[in-house]
C-alpha cells in the first residue's frame, strides 16, 4: 500500500503557476502585498479542459483570443486563517482517547446540566413517520424502499434510490403540468425528541438539520485525493485539533462539497491550478470588474459546485491537498425548517410522546440549457432533502412490517419574534403560501390545544368545587405538557374569563389546488371547529385560470380589503408573514399598505403605520431564500 504522506500544519494556499510577488510601495502602513500574475499565456488556447472551452464559448472568443486578465483589485480578498489537520498515528489515537474516556466519566447528565443541543452537539432523532403533503403518486415511494428497508444499508442503496425519483419523476422546463407537479414533492416529516425535555420548543421555532455530502461527492474526493496523494480514506487526522476522524468522515461531514460556488472559493482554487488557462479561466470568473455576468452564467444559474470545477478544471486536482480543500470550503451548513407542530397538542394527542414535526419542499430542478454550455440544463436535487426522501421511502410508502428506522442529527433554532402573542384575544392575520403554512400550522394546533386545556382546568374546577379551597396549579404531568406550556396556561387562567379568543384570518396559495394544497383537510377542520374564522386561497396555476396570489386576493377581492382594513386599524390584529422568496414578503407588505391607504388617505400614511406595526411587534416577517 502507499504510504501516507505527512501532513503538515496549516500553511499558506499554494501559488499558482507563473506568478510573481511583489510588494507595492506605498504610503499608507496599511497597504497590503499584492500578487501580480503573469498574463503570458498562449496565443492559441492549448487547454483541453471543459472549464476553459465553456468559459471561450460564453465570453465568445475566437481561438486566436486569450482569455482577458483581471486586475488584482477586483478579486476577492484572501482568506489568511485555514483549517488545519494533522495525521494522528495509533499511539496518539490511543491517547486522545484515553482523554475522552476521562472527560465523558466527569460530564454531567444533560437533564441535571442544563445541557443545550447546538450544531456542534447535536441530537441523534430518530424519524418516526413521514408523508406527503402534496397528491404525489407513491409508487416510486414503494420501490425505493425496497432498497433503504435493508439494515445494511449503504451509499449505493441511496444513491440507487435517488435514481429510482429521477426515472419516476421526469422533469421539463416549461408549462408541462405533469412535470411542473413532479418537480412540487412536499413531505411532512415527525422527528423524536428527547424525553427528559432536554430539547423543547414552541411554535414559530426552526429545527436545524445536519446532513452529510452526497456519496458521489464523498467519492470523488476521496479518490482524487488518494491517486493524487496516496492519502487513504481510513486514515486518522485531527481537524482544527478537535478528536480524531477518517479521511472518510473528514470529507463527509466537515466540508460543503455541494453547494454553489462562490467567488472567494473561485479565487482560492485557482491558485492550485496547473494548467495557466484553467488559473486565468477561474480568476477571471472570480473577478468583480469582468466576471459579474460570466459567474451568473456559468456558475450560479448551473448551480456548479467545487465537483463540477475540479472536473472541469481537472489541472486543479493535481495541486490541491486535504489540507487545501479545508482551507478553501466551508463547513457544511445547517438546513434550516420551520416546526409545523405544538409540544401541548402533539402531547395530548399522542398519549405523553415527545416530538416535533417539520415540512419541507423536496429541491429538485433543471438548470436552464445553454447552447455554449454543454454541461448545462442538468438536473439538481437538494443536499438535504433528496436524502430525506430517500430515507424516508419506507414511511411515504405506508409500509407494514419492520424496518431499520433511519436518523437524523438536528439542533434547535429558537425564536425571539416569530412567536403567538401571550393574550389569546389578540386577532390574527397569517399569511403563508406555499411551505410558509408550515409554522401557521403549529400556531393554529397550538391555539386549539390552548382551549381544549383551558376548557379541561374550567371543568376540573367546577368538579372541585367546595371540595377545597385556594388555588389550583396546572399539574404538567396530569396534562401532558412542558413546564414552559404549564406555565403559560396558569398565566393564561387570570384573563381568560374576561376576554374571548381572538379571530384568526390566513392566507394560503399555491400552484395547483389538486397537488400542492398543504394541509388542505386540517385548515377546513380548523375552520369548521372555529379555530380559523375565514381561508383564502389563492391559486397560480389553474387550468384556464389567471394566475392569482396571495397579494392578489388581498388588494383585488373585496372581501379581503374590507377584512383586512377592519382586522389591522379597528381590531389590532398582528400579522404574520412566512415563505419562500423576498419577492413574495415586499409584495404582501406592498398589498398591505395599497389596502390600508384607501382608509388612512394617502400611501405615506399607510407606510408609516406599517413600520409602526413592525416597530410594537404586530408585523413579523419569517422570509427565506
């Protein structure tokens, strides 16, 4: 076998070929060297690389035509701090271990600690169903499972199960409905907490979700890295001194193979390139001055990540080391989702079982094709959540029988803002197309649980009565809640008499109303119970219909004017806002005022007290992208 090289301690990024360092004089003490690179390079492109070709074919250039140099001012700045890794040879991993053994004996446990879950220390859930949410066909579902339901399962199942969607759910580009709807995949998914409450939560609350590199990503490294480097994947090191890992795991979990690129990353990467087309191919993309347009062409609109470079800059994989690809690419970062869930309705519901639920939309995409790219119009899927569907295949599939039941590390992500008002009578506006219902369905469960308890402690006490004397405290036992939930229920208790439930208005839209309205059957029951006082939809994508959302309906139809106008300036409502994409926020914000300025006289009036609104807490945004 190859032995392994030695890895040394973090050093600077390699230089790239042909270049020279300078050090420019200057006045001020502050000023920085430079790195000047050489712009010979040959008159006729040489370079067989992909990378090279597709960038001559978008700037367009003659093959007599160099690829233009950039200046030094307009690339990104250096990152000066890299992680570092050093082998760990067994006697060391012997002692490190040694220490752990040691500092696990001495941890305190989680319940007596106050111990929080973090993204450095998460919880291991294990997912306990899981469904969809839009009309899609399970089929695929079943197959699929059939491939994950093995105990051994392995990347390859994974990645054979991924293929299995791809084959079932072709997609196009286009106004194909079947297709638009097989690219809409949106699964609810119920994860297990830990039940010393170790984990709580509370609607309007996120979950972060830690997911690995893809098998095929993880592969790829590790068997450039291997012929380049002879570095094996079982080998031990030490990441930024932090307990010993494989190469394997190192690749796997530490750092973001899948990701866009960004310019920074750009910028780095070229100093390894070998080839002096492939380094000015990859400075010029990472330019400000002349790689704008060529970097939304090439690689954001391509979604290319640093496989899709190193493969179509195969120079670069000579040069680069482990210790350079740590240094070049951020940690993998958390998905975030929103809990779609209530710790006291799930609790009375499920006889004392502590859990969350979250939604989320299955990523999957075509890039768009373009004639001078010919590794355009690929098909992209989600880090997160194409593995949460595969994983999840057997419970989509309403399985019977056993099975390995899969996990997931997640973390909890409080919020401060995004949360239901302590006074029950406050009125509410809710407005969440798409995955945005996701948290309004924890607020509304949440809201029903609120009554059922208060109605429960009314009838406990009416049955005590001249039975005993003084107060009566909420047992969180007897009712199967958090302490957190207890306690505000007691709090609840001195108003509750005096003051009715306040109304609840939302606003949902999406594209088909026979594939993706979520939650479709629990939002009429919550109507019907009167837990919602009105449901407005608001459809984009009907057949024969003009296209209609959420911001339409509010401003358009005369209902909602005139609910919207007395809910906010004669009721006090608070509104909430959640979904995907900025565009849909300034839009809603923008119906909302044009509604308010017919009765406040003009749209100054109505922006001003709209910013009062966020200003008291009663407009709150939840916005991603």
């Amino acid at each position: 076998s190859v032995a392994p090289p030695a890895v040394a301690a973090p050093v600077a990024v390699a230089a790239p070929p042909k270049t020279i360092v300078k050090e420019t004089s200057s006045s001020s003490s502050s000023e920085e060297k430079k790195m000047e690179f050489d712009e010979t390079v040959p008159a006729v492109s040489q370079s067989s690389s992909v990378g090279v070709a597709t960038i001559r074919n978008l700037l367009p250039l003659l093959p007599k035509d160099a690829i233009p140099a950039v200046d030094n001012k307009s690339l990104p700045s250096m990152v000066s701090s890299l992680s570092s890794c050093e082998l760990v040879n067994d006697e060391e991993l012997q002692g490190r271990e040694r220490e752990n053994s040691v500092a696990d004996n001495m941890t305190v446990s989680s319940g007596s600690s106050g111990f929080h879950y973090t993204l450095n220390k998460p919880y291991e859930s294990t997912v306990l169903s899981a469904r969809y949410l839009t009309k899609t066909n399970v089929e695929c579902a079943k197959k699929a499972s059939e491939l994950v339901l093995d105990s051994s399962t392995s990347d390859e199942k994974v990645v054979e199960a991924k293929n299995l969607y791809n084959n079932h759910f072709p997609l196009a580009i286009g106004d194909d409905i079947e297709c638009n709807k097989n690219g809409k995949r949106v699964i609810e998914m119920t994860l297990s907490l830990p039940d010393d409450f170790t984990l709580e939560y509370q609607p309007g609350d996120s979950v972060g979700l830690i997911v690995p590199n893809t098998p095929e990503a993880t592969i790829f490294i590790l068997s450039m890295l291997e012929k380049n480097h002879g570095v094996l994947p079982s080998q031990k090191i030490s990441v930024d001194s932090n307990h010993p890992i494989t190469v394997e795991e190192a690749i796997r979990t530490t750092i973001d193979l899948c990701s866009p690129m960004k310019k920074k990353r750009l910028f780095m990467l070229s100093q390894f390139a070998a080839d002096p087309e492939e380094a000015l191919a990859l400075r010029l993309l990472s330019s400000n001055e002349k790689g704008n347009d060529l970097f939304q062409r090439y690689v954001e609109d391509q979604n290319r990540t640093v496989i899709d470079i190193l493969k179509e800059f195969p120079s670069c994989q000579q040069l680069i080391t482990l210790e350079g690809l740590l240094g070049c690419l951020p940690a993998i970062p958390p998905r975030y989702y929103s809990v779609c869930s209530s710790p006291l309705a799930d609790r009375q519901a499920e006889n004392g079982s502590y859990h969350l639920k979250v939604a989320f939309s299955v990523v999957d995409f075509l890039t768009p094709s373009v004639a001078e790219d010919l590794n355009s119009g690929k098909r992209v899927g989600g880090l997160a959540t194409r593995y949460l569907e595969c994983i999840c295949s057997p419970f989509l599939n309403n399985p019977s029988g056993s099975f390995k039941v899969p996990t997931v590390q997640i973390f909890p992500k409080p919020t401060h803002e995004f949360r239901l008002p302590t006074n029950m009578s406050t009125p509410l506006i809710l407005i969440g197309p798409g995955t945005g219902i996701a948290p309004f369905i924890g607020f509304l469960s949440h809201r029903q649980a609120q009554i059922s308890s208060l109605e429960s402690f009314e009838a406990a006490e009416t049955a005590s009565e001249g039975t005993w004397r003084g107060g009566y405290e909420l047992d969180p036992e007897e009712l199967h809640i958090s302490k957190g939930d207890s306690t505000g229920l007691n709090l609840a208790l001195d108003y509750v008499r005096k003051q009715k439930t306040g109304e609840i208005d939302l606003y949902f839209g999406c594209r088909y109303s026979d594939h993706d309205y979520l939650y479709e059957d629990e939002l009429e029951a919550f109507k019907s119970t009167g837990i919602l006082s009105n449901l407005y939809t608001a459809f984009s994508r009907e057949h024969g219909k003009e296209k209609m959302y959420v911001q339409n309906i509010m401003q358009d139809k005369p209902e909602c004017k005139q609910r919207l106008t007395e809910m906010i300036l004669n009721k006090d409502a608070s509104v909430y806002v959640c979904g995907d994409g900025n565009a849909m926020g300034k839009d809603v914000q923008e119906a909302i005022v044009n509604v308010l300025a017919d009765k406040l006289e003009s749209k100054q009036s109505a922006l001003a007290y709209l910013d009062q609104m966020k200003t008291s807490g009663r407009f709150v945004l939840d916005i991603w992208s």
